[in-house]
C-alpha cells in the first residue's frame, strides 16, 4: 500500500492507495507549531490497519516538509519521496521560473493528464484558488493564482465593520435577502462564475478548448455551478501516486 501525502496550508491531506485505486482517505489539519513526533503519533493512529509500503508527499509548507517525512520513516516501510523537480514526472514546465512551480499544482497536472489528457485546465480550490493549464503540446505553461473562499470571506469581514462570520455554502438564491446569504452568494457563486470565465478567456488566448477539471478542498461547494467542469477531489493525491509509479526502482 502506498501512502500519498499533500502538505497545504490548511490541511494535510493523505490517501492509501492499493492495486492502483484510492482504498483510504484521511486529513489532518496543518499545524506548524507540531513535531515529527506529534505528527507521527497521528498518522499512526490512522494507518494502524494498514501495511505502508512506500510513500510520497507533496508540500506547499517548506516548514513542514522534512517534519512530515521524518514522522513516516518509522511507519514506511519502503522509500519516501518528496515531490521536487529531482523526480521524474514527464511534464514540460514552461514557464518563467520552473522552480517556481508548487508541488501540488505539478502533482495536479499529472493527475489531471492521466485522466483526461491533455491541453487542460485544472481550477484547484484550496486556501488560494488555483487555476493551471498544461498545453495542447503536454506542456505545463501558466498558473491564474487568488483568494480562496475562507480568505476572500476573512478579508470581507476584517475590512468591513458590520458583515459577520458566515458559513461558506452556497444559499437557494443568486440575489441574497439579508445580510448572509448575501455574502454567501458573492463568496460561492463569485468564485464559480470567476472560475468559468477565467476558463472561456484562457481558451480564446490560447486558441483552443481545454478539458476542465475541478479539485480542491472548496471544489465540491460549486461544482454545479461552474461550466463543463469535470470534479474530481483527490486529484492531488492521484497525481502523486502516478509520479511515485514513475519513480519506484529507477
């Protein structure tokens, strides 16, 4: 069984894959003040019942990285990855700084392109709401990066003095009648149609269609709303367990 960790800001998300398909999926909450010790205590308690033989892990945290990987040395039984620019993915990266790229948004395209092929654009969800795009010729080349739902939300209400904390759902109506769902639709709704435009203004700058794919952690809140987007929420996760294929005994 292979562990797939993604280290986010917000989360640490994980899944167990097996015989090539997710068996497990658990999240731990992102905490930089942990040790490897406090972390290995975690995961331990979620993989008590499964035989660990190789991991990999994406981060986003530089901070965390080598925390995590060392609180999996004693639960792993094979090697560790950290996804870096040192593995094989087989994905051109075309843009101004290659080094630049995040591990999840590289361990995204993969995913993405093992399951729908490319060009493509993938609208990542997350802490920051990512949209990617891997060209026509297999190409990573350009990233849109903004707020996120709850920062957009964080933002709105430390600006403004009479908006409160709402729940981040989308409400029954576009045109709110009070105060939250008022916020509500501007937050969710906001990103969805943000999301579908910025997909129809990239493909007319490119010249051609993209496959869509949805992901992230505030994907599942609009995927009804957003336009020919396909949803898939362990993309991250996939992509991972397709570059640990790539890399196992090289």
């Amino acid at each position: 069984m292979i562990l797939c960790v993604d280290v986010g800001n917000t989360n640490i998300k994980c899944g167990i894959y097996y015989e090539n398909k997710l068996q497990s999926f658990f999240v731990i909450d992102t905490n930089k003040e942990r040790s490897s010790f406090q972390y290995k205590v975690l995961f331990e308690q979620f993989l008590k019942d499964f035989k660990i033989t190789g991991a990999i892990i994406s981060s986003v945290v530089p901070l965390l990285t080598n925390i995590i990987k060392n609180s999996l040395i004693n639960i792993v039984e094979g090697e560790i990855f950290i996804l870096n620019r040192n593995l094989k993915t087989k994905l051109p990266i075309k843009i101004d700084n290659p080094n630049e790229l995040g591990a999840d948004l590289l361990a995204g395209s993969i995913g993405a392109i093992n399951k729908y092929s490319y060009p493509l654009i993938v609208a990542d969800l997350g802490t920051a709401t990512k949209l990617y795009v891997v060209s026509k010729e297999g190409a990573f080349i350009g990233c849109v990066i903004t707020a996120g739902m709850d920062a957009s939300l964080k933002a709105l209400i430390n600006k403004t003095s009479q908006l409160m904390e709402v729940s981040i759902e989308a409400p029954q109506h576009i045109l709110g009648k009070n105060t939250k769902t008022s916020m509500q639709s501007g937050i969710v709704y906001g990103q969805a149609y943000m999301i579908s435009e910025f997909a129809r203004r990239i493909e007319k700058e490119l010249g051609y269609s993209l496959n869509r794919v949805l992901t992230g952690g505030f994907s599942s809140i609009i995927k009804n709303e957003v336009i020919c987007f396909n949803f898939e929420p362990y993309l991250v996760l996939d992509g991972l367990f397709n570059i640990y294929q790539m890399n196992i005994g090289r």
